[in-house]
C-alpha cells in the first residue's frame, strides 16, 4: 500500500509560465506536469478509495495498468511513460467517481472526457484528495463502536 503523499493543489499559471521556459529544470517545477504528480494524484485516489471501501463505500474506479508499445506493462508512472488521452480520462473518471459519489454538495467541478488538460483541473485532482482524506478522517472520529455498553444510543430501559 502506498503512503499518502502531501497533495499539491496551490499552482497558478505563472507556475506554468515558469516550466515552459526553464524545461531543463526539473527541481521546483509545480507548472510542469510529471511522472512523480502522476503517481502521488494516483496514490493519493487510491489510498482515499480504499479508506472508504473499508468503511462500506463503494466507489467505481480503475487503476493504472497499461501496457506500453515496448510490451511492458505499467501499474505506477515512470519518467519515461507519456500520459496518453486515455489514461487522463481514467484519472477524471476516478476523481469524478469521488466528487459525485462522495464528496457530494461541496461544489467541486466535475471534468468530462476532454483533449484538453490545464493546471486548474490538476489542482482539482489534488485538492479532491485532500478534502477527501479530510472528510474521511473526520467521519471515521464520529464513528460510534458497536459492543459498547449503549452502541451509540439511548439507554432503553
């Protein structure tokens, strides 16, 4: 199981700006989509799906597990994968499983299938996770233990 990793969710479009000219600098590049954003995004959804598929929620989601044209199959990012179409509209499918099934009445945008992927949309996949590892640890404190001598109610007799 993967460890959470602290999402990253404060890019603006300077950040952007600034990756495109300095391509060659890979430290410090938020404005830059890469391998490692790829994988804590994924992480991060999968870890929050899980936490909630043990608390009863079932979420439909996928994960990565997708074979390259060297024959190699991947189920986590590598620097040297590119990010087909296919695969970002498997990571909007998974956060939208998270917004409309979860996260409901919190305003998030939902993202159909698109050609197009901007940073916004990327901070939303991040903060989707935080607020959701925030929603989860919040309602597993409210959780009443059963076999306690009231089993979260009222004391009937």
């Amino acid at each position: 199981m993967m460890a959470w990793i602290t999402p990253v969710f404060d890019r603006i479009v300077e950040d952007t700006e600034s990756a495109r000219i300095n391509q060659g600098n890979a430290e410090n590049n938020k404005g830059a989509l890469n391998y490692q954003d790829l994988n804590r995004i994924e992480g991060n959804h999968k870890e929050l799906m899980k936490w909630l598929a043990s608390s009863g929620y079932y979420l439909p989601r996928s994960y990565r597990d997708y074979k390259e044209f060297n024959g190699k199959t991947y189920t986590d990012w590598q620097e040297e994968n590119i990010p087909w179409l296919s695969e970002i509209n498997r990571i909007r499918a998974n956060y939208t499983a998270l917004v409309r099934l979860f996260l409901v009445g919190l305003d998030l945008p939902v993202f159909a299938e698109s050609d197009y992927l901007d940073w916004q949309e990327v901070n939303d996949w991040e903060r989707v996770a935080a607020v959701g590892k925030e929603m989860t640890e919040n309602m597993k404190q409210e959780y009443i233990p059963c076999g306690t001598i009231n089993s979260g109610g009222e004391r009937l007799l």
